[in-house]
C-alpha cells in the first residue's frame, strides 16, 4: 500500500476530483476528439479539462 507516502515539503497537494459519469467522460472525449480535430486543443485547454476547471459543451 502506498499509505505511507508522503507529499514532500513545499508542493502543493490539488484537491480530489470526483470520478465523472461514465456519459460526463464519453462528453469529454467527444469535445476533445472535436478540439483535435479542429486543431484547437492545446495543452492549456487539455489541462482544464483534467483539472475540472472546464466542461464539456
């Protein structure tokens, strides 16, 4: 078990997201997949995705 580790010194810990809906999760794919298809998804736009801080249209 990793119950033991430790997040070091100075690193800021993000909060735990909840596990979206298995039908939130096929959204978000679908708006990437568009994103990438249009050639509009960047890092930033995959990073808010990921952190919650951006939804799916």
């Amino acid at each position: 078990m990793l119950d033991n580790l430790q997040i070091p010194e100075g690193i800021k810990q993000e909060p735990e997201l909840p596990v979206p809906s298995i039908e939130e999760q096929k959204k978000v794919v679908a708006e990437l997949k568009r994103l990438e298809e249009a050639g509009e998804l960047t890092p930033e736009i995959l990073e808010e995705f990921m952190t919650g801080k951006r939804k799916p249209e």
